[in-house]
C-alpha cells in the first residue's frame, strides 16, 4: 500500500511517493495526479447535463419514428415512450446512487456487486448496442446524403465520413464534450420550432390547410401488437439515457454532475420523446402514404407533416437537421462503444491490447476497433436501407432493455450490500428515493419489455424476426456463466463482501481548488 500523505480529500487519500492508491489515481513525486487507467477526466457539468437532456438523440427521432408511428399509430407511439420512458427514470434513479459515489460506470458495478461474469456480459451487451447504433446511423447518414446529389454513390459518402469519425475520435474527451454540447443545443432548438409548428398546424393556423387530427381518427394500429412493437422502437430511441454512467468516468466532479443530470434526464423523457410523440401525432396519419411507399420508408415524419402543410421545400432543412443528428449519434455511439469495450478490457475480461491510450488519453485501439463495424453499414445496401434499419434496431432495443434491467439489479444488490454492511445513507453522493420498489418495479418492467418486444413476430410466424428479437436475451445469460463458471470460475459476491472502500470518485475541480496538487491527466 502507498504511503498516505497528510492530505486527503473525501474517503481518497493523496500520496507523495509514485503509486497507484485506492482511489485509482496514480500520484507522482511531484504530487501530480493522472488517472492509472489512462483516460482523461475532461467532461465538465455543462456538457454532462446538456447530454443528459438532448445527447445521443439519433436520426431515430426524426426518421425511424416515421416506421413506429406507422405500426403504432399515434397514441400507440406515446403508450409505448410512457411505458418504457418509466423503466428509464427508475433506472437512472440508481445510475444516480451508484455513479456519484463511485469512480467506474455500470459494468463495474455489475462486477462489484453482483458477480465477475454479470459484469462482464453486460459490458459486452453495451458494446453490442452501440455497435448496432453505429451501424444503423451509418446507414441513416448515407440515406440522407444521397437526397443532396446522386453523383457521389453511398460507399462514398459513408468513406467520407468514416475517415472523418476516425480523425475525431483521436481527439481529447473535451473535445468530444463540447462537439456534443453545440450538436445538443442544435438538436433542442429543432425540436423546440417543430412544437411550435405542430401546435399552429393543429390549431388551425395554417392558411388554406385544414387540420386532419390524425391522433383521433388513427390512435392504435393493430392495438396490443403495434404497442409492444413500439416498444423495441423506444428502446433504441431512449438508448443513451444511461450514458451518464460511462461520462462519469471522465467527470471532473461526478458528485455535482450525475445528480443533476439524472433529474436532467427526466426532462428529456417528457419534454423530447412524450412531446415528439404528441406532435407527430397530432400532424401525420399513420396511414400517410409517405409512410406506407417502400421507397419512403425512412422518410422523416417531420418533413411529411410540413409538405402537408404547404411547405414542399422544407424538406431540404429536414435533411439538414437530420444530418446533424445522425453526426451527433454517430460520433456518441463510437465513444460509448469504445469506453465499454475499453472497460471490459481493463476489469480483466478480454485482450489488454485495448486498454491502450494515447497521450490525450483516448482508448484508441477500442475506438478503431468498434469503429471498424461501421462497413457493416455498407451491407444493407443491396438489402434496403429500410429493412436492414429495422432489424439493427431490434437487435439494440433488446439490449438496451437487458442492460436497463439489469442496472436497476445492480442498485439494489449494491444497497442492500450498503445497508449489511452498516454504511450510513449520508455517505452517498445521491440517494435514491423509494427503494426498493423503483428496483422491484425496474427489474419487472424490464423483464415484461424483454419478453413481449418481438410479440409481432409471433402473429404472423416470422422467424427471421423471432431471432432478431431474442438472441440477445440467452447471448446474455449464456456469456455470464461462461465467465463465471468456466473462465473466472467465480460466484455470485456476497453482500458482506461487497468493496465498497476503493475506487471513491476524486472531486477534480475541488481538488484543485483546496490542495496545492496538480493535475495531469491522461499523460
């Protein structure tokens, strides 16, 4: 053990000599502090809490809600955003708990508290995730390109913007924080104009155009079948909301930062996905034949509801809009996949090659690696960019249920660990309300959404779809106890043994403030 110095902060200790210490910080002789997994604590709490609310919002929003609202209908698109948009709010109600007190996201949490093998099948899920986000926002940005010019073909276009991608990534967190901090408010200020052009169509106020009220003649589409298709919809569109976990491994002050962006995100539920779903609702039918023409598929139910409206050219600012948003989610689902993959990597579980980082402190062979997926994009050209779409996003709305459900697992086995072991609430950065029933309601909610998510496969037969919906579920489980009971050869922790002492998050921005050490990070 290093030997401590006469300054601490919180539960970390500072040392003189160079070590690693329990707080995963490595401490040089000149007291200069790095992070000893490499990577750069450079995302400040405007970025984090911006993220929570508009980050990582897709093409999804903008063009695959055209295929959900199509299947659901208008109040089936808001049952299905209602009933999982409660799962997420209780999930990251433990994100919360978990993550302001701790220095590792989710996966090692699962690792912690739960068991090696949990840990390492659910970072591996979230890799799988974003690696399917990738590729269906690759597809949906050459989609979109190819509404500018035909000159260029679609090959072209995705190599265009992986070289770009590429060169990105390679940046600093910070660099990354802010892209997505300008793309955020961008996004916000697009869906913001849209409601107010959604509340004027419906009322009536545009000239020479009666309103339809769409949401009263059309509200379900094949009534339970199309809510529970709505539902792996949802999943995929709300997918993200949990990245606040993975930010703060990179969070100069998680303790001020996750709370805030957990309650930041219960904005985003209602005010982005409860208030899109209301204005397409409101201004397109489901049975627009913009919808239903196979070559229109991915058409933007935005651009569909201002040619409605009279406006035939607003589909070039549609195009635009959407081509920011695919931008944003593309270069998220590679930083997210890139992190998971790094972590999983790191707690032991797969090749340390990609552990390495560079000086910026950026896992860079994760990145390439995750990033590499991105030709499987090129794939669905010949099979349609529309069905290929469709069933990349099935493959990602189930894991985003897995690792909801999962998380909220993690919390209450991480309590009830806390509580065992005779650990005051007051220690927590943030404590969650109402445990344990946001868990027990989490667990089972996310069980259900697992389950019923592929019922349209069902009704009529269709296999392709029946495997696209569920392989994920036994992937998951059979991958947990190959770790845990061939690889690791390890068991369930329990909660007397729960390490609930090291890796306690450093306040950065404090520890700067109060202490004459200086940071280094990422060298």
């Amino acid at each position: 053990m290093p030997k401590e110095n006469d300054k601490t902060h919180g539960s970390a200790s500072i040392v003189s000599a160079e070590s690693v210490d329990s707080t995963g910080y490595v401490v040089n002789a000149k007291g200069e502090v790095l992070l000893s997994n490499g990577l750069k604590p450079g995302l400040k709490n405007r970025m984090i809490n911006l993220m929570a609310i508009c980050g990582i919002i897709g093409p999804g929003v903008f063009v695959g809600m055209g295929s959900m609202l199509k299947s659901s209908g208008g109040a089936g698109l808001l049952a299905g955003f209602a009933i999982v948009g409660v799962l997420c709010m209780y999930m990251m109600l433990s994100v919360g708990e978990l993550n302001s007190t701790f220095d590792f996201n989710f996966c090692k949490h699962g690792t912690r508290f739960v068991s090696p093998g949990f840990g390492a099948a659910l970072a591996l899920a979230y890799v799988v995730l974003w690696i399917t986000n990738l590729i269906s926002e690759y597809t949906s940005l050459t989609s979109i390109c190819e509404t500018y010019t035909d000159k260029v073909p679609t090959y072209g276009w995705f190599l265009i913007f992986w070289a770009f991608f590429t060169l990105f990534q390679l940046l600093d967190v910070t660099a990354y924080g802010e892209s997505e901090y300008i793309l955020g408010f961008l996004k916000l200020g697009f869906i913001t104009a849209f409601y107010v052009f959604a509340i004027v169509y419906a009322s009536g106020g545009v000239p020479n155009n009666k309103p339809d009220n769409p949401f009263g003649k059309h509200p379900l589409v094949d009534g339970f079948k199309g809510i529970a298709n709505s539902f792996v919809f949802a999943g995929v569109f709300l997918s993200g909301i949990e990245s606040v976990s993975i930010f703060a491994s990179e969070s100069r002050n998680p303790a001020k930062a996750i709370p805030v962006a957990v309650r930041s995100t219960v904005i985003r539920i209602f005010y982005v996905y409860f208030g899109i779903s209301i204005a397409y609702g409101i201004t397109v039918s489901p049975t627009d034949a913009a919808l239903s023409d196979p070559h229109k598929s991915m058409k933007a139910p935005m651009t569909i509801a201002l040619t409605n409206a009279g406006w035939v050219n607003g589909k070039y600012l549609i195009t635009t809009i959407i081509l920011v948003t695919c931008i944003s989610s593309i270069n998220s689902a590679i930083f997210l996949a890139s992190r998971s993959l790094f972590t999983w990597s790191e707690m032991g579980m797969g090749p340390k090659i990609f552990t390495k980082t560079n000086k910026k402190g950026v896992p860079y062979v994760a990145v390439h690696f995750c990033h590499l997926f991105g030709f499987l994009s090129i794939l669905s050209y010949s099979a349609g960019s529309s069905v290929a779409y469709n069933y990349v996003v099935n493959v990602a709305g189930v894991c985003a249920f897995i690792v909801w459900t999962s998380i909220s697992f993690i919390h209450l086995r991480f309590r009830r660990g806390w509580v065992k072991q005779s650990k005051p609430l007051s220690d927590l950065g943030f404590v969650a309300p109402l445990f344990p029933w946001i868990n027990i309601v989490g667990i089972t909610l996310g069980t259900i959404l697992v389950l019923v998510q592929g019922w349209s496969s069902f009704c009529p037969w269709d296999k392709k779809a029946f495997i696209d919906g569920y392989i994920m579920l036994p992937v998951f489980f059979l991958v947990w106890g190959l770790y845990d009971l061939v690889l690791l050869k390890t068991k369930i922790i329990k909660s007397s043994e729960m390490d609930f002492e090291s890796d306690r998050k450093l306040d950065l921005d404090a520890l700067k403030k109060e202490t004459s050490v200086v940071i280094v990070e990422g060298e």
